[in-house]
C-alpha cells in the first residue's frame, strides 16, 4: 500500500532524494548530453523553489540530491517573483490572489520540487529521442530519506559525491562533471553558493562550520581519500598515509563505504533522539518505542552513534 513520504514541516529538515528510470539495473539511459540538460533543469527548478538544493550527482540510470525543506514559505511578494522570472514574465501571480497561496505552500514542499523537477526532464528526455517516446521515464516516486544535520548530513553528502567512483566511471570524485563536487573543483565555485553558504555550512559538523571552502574541499578530499583506501583493503597504515597525503590527520571516519544501504535503504538517519522524535510525529509511541534502529558501530562514529530507521523491506548485502 502507498504510504504517505516523511516531510517533517516543524522545522527545516533535510532530505537525500534520489530515483531511477525505467528498466533494469543495467540500462543507462542518459549520456552526457542528457546529464548536462538534467543540471540546467535542476538549476532552473531551484531558482524557482524555496527548497534548498546544495548536491547532486546524476548518473547514468539515476540520480541523487542533497537538498533541505525550509519550515517557513516564502512571502507572497517572493513567490509572485519567483513565478514570474521562471515562466519568464509570460504568466505572473498576484500577491494576494488564492493561487498564489497556493504556490507559497508549494515552493517549500520536496514532492513539489522533485515532481517538476522530474516532469520537465522527462518532457525534454521523451521530445527530443531520434524516435520520440511517450510515457513514464522514471521507474516510480523517487525516495527520499530524513537527515540530521551534522555527521549524517557529511557522511550522506561524501556518499553521493563518490558515485561514479564506486561505479568505476573515474578514479576522483573531481574528474566527474556531472556533480556538485566535480563543479565546484572544475570551476572554482560551489554550483548552489548561497544555499550552500547560508545552510549546508552551517548544519555540517562543528569543526566545518567556521572553515572557508577551501578547508572544506579539503576535507572532502582526505574523506575520499581514507574511503578509497578502506575499500582497497589497504592496511592501517597506508590509509593513514593516504589521508595524511590528502591533507591532514584522520578524524571523523562515519562510512559511506560501497557496501552500506543505508543510505538508500533508511527512512530517517541521524541521532537517535532525532529518529525517535521524528518518527512520533507518524507513528505511534509503541510503535516507536518498540522498534529497533541500526546503528553504526562505535568504531565508526567520533561522536554519539548515528541511527537509522529503516523502510519494512532492507536489501542485503
């Protein structure tokens, strides 16, 4: 039975989306030309949303993004501007008519987001294929999983940015064009700079909060470094080396490792005070109290364990 997604409205919360199309695992639908229009398009559905989308990462079947909802709409003033610069002035809104309370509501929800989202990638995608195609591109609603701010939000983000690694596409999450950190290297500045300035920054782990870009990138490279050698099976030794040759000492080591579901698999991840108390808000206190979260070994946290509460149906490993 369809159940109804987790989108927490008390708060600004935020969300791994991801979905894939149609057929199977080994289908690719997209090449570059397809991935490029799926960033313009993404660029455009945020400039529009209030939703703030800060990483994406778009391969060949699929998609990823890191974006958070905030718990405030947007005034009526910046929706009817909004509206307006995205239809290019051709159709506008009144502040105070009842539509545009309605696309007020509408430009902080995810599902709106990510439906528009999706709808105009798949009009582009069906009108412009050698012999046009009608009907569904996506394989069904995209999931989306509840994140806690700190190390889930780092781990979560480090786990998409290495996607085309894991699929043996590049060797360096920064040869890969076609995701928020693949830009942000190529180019020299972040693909969402204010989002990723006024709201990712600021919900990272302490230690990122005060760093200037360059740390982080910095970072962000010693993590992928130290991951990268954990998955070669390397010896202690060497991935010390190999984070030490990325940057600096090794300290936070959450996993986002190739083998880890959770990611895709999780409902809400985070502290378990945030998972239990998010979750109350749909389910019931037995219910909460009574089920079991995973939690990530304690070798693997540098702070309180992170948890995940997982869907009814887990792929294992």
């Amino acid at each position: 039975m369809r159940q109804a997604r987790l989108k927490p409205d008390y708060r600004d919360t935020w969300h791994h989306c991801y979905n894939r199309v149609v057929g199977t695992c080994e289908d690719r639908s997209f090449g570059d030309a397809e991935k490029e229009q799926f960033v313009r398009i993404l660029r455009r559905v945020a400039d529009f949303y209030a939703v703030r989308i800060v990483a994406y990462q778009v391969m060949s079947n699929h998609f990823h993004l890191v974006l958070q909802a905030p718990e405030e709409p947007p005034s009526a003033e910046e929706t009817a501007r909004r509206f307006a610069a995205f239809h290019g002035g051709r159709r506008t809104l009144a502040p105070d008519s009842p539509l545009c309370e309605q696309w007020r509501a509408r430009l902080r929800d995810v599902s709106w987001c990510l439906r528009h989202l999706q709808h105009l990638y798949t009009a582009w995608y069906n009108r412009t294929r050698p012999v046009r195609r009608r009907g569904p591109l996506w394989a069904g609603r995209f999931k989306n999983t509840v994140l806690d701010s700190g190390y889930a939000l780092w781990a979560c983000w480090t786990y998409i940015e290495r996607n085309p690694v894991r699929a043996g596409m590049v060797a360096d999450p920064a040869d890969y064009r076609f995701s928020s950190y693949g830009h942000w290297v190529q180019t020299g500045r972040h693909p969402f700079p204010e989002a990723f300035a006024q709201h990712l920054k600021p919900s990272l782990p302490l230690r990122y909060q005060e760093a200037d870009d360059d740390a982080i990138l910095r970072a962000l490279r010693e993590e992928f470094a130290r991951l990268a050698a954990e998955e070669a099976k390397a010896p202690v030794t060497e991935v010390d080396a190999a984070i030490v040759a990325a940057g600096r000492e090794p300290a936070f080591t959450l996993t986002a490792r190739r083998r880890v579901r959770h990611w895709v698999d999780g409902l809400v991840i985070g502290s378990e005070i945030f998972v239990r108390e998010t979750m109350r808000r749909v389910r019931t206190e037995a219910e909460v109290a009574r089920h079991r979260l995973a939690t990530a070994d304690a070798a693997e946290a540098e702070a309180a364990p992170v948890c995940c509460w997982r869907r009814l149906r887990v792929l294992r490993n």
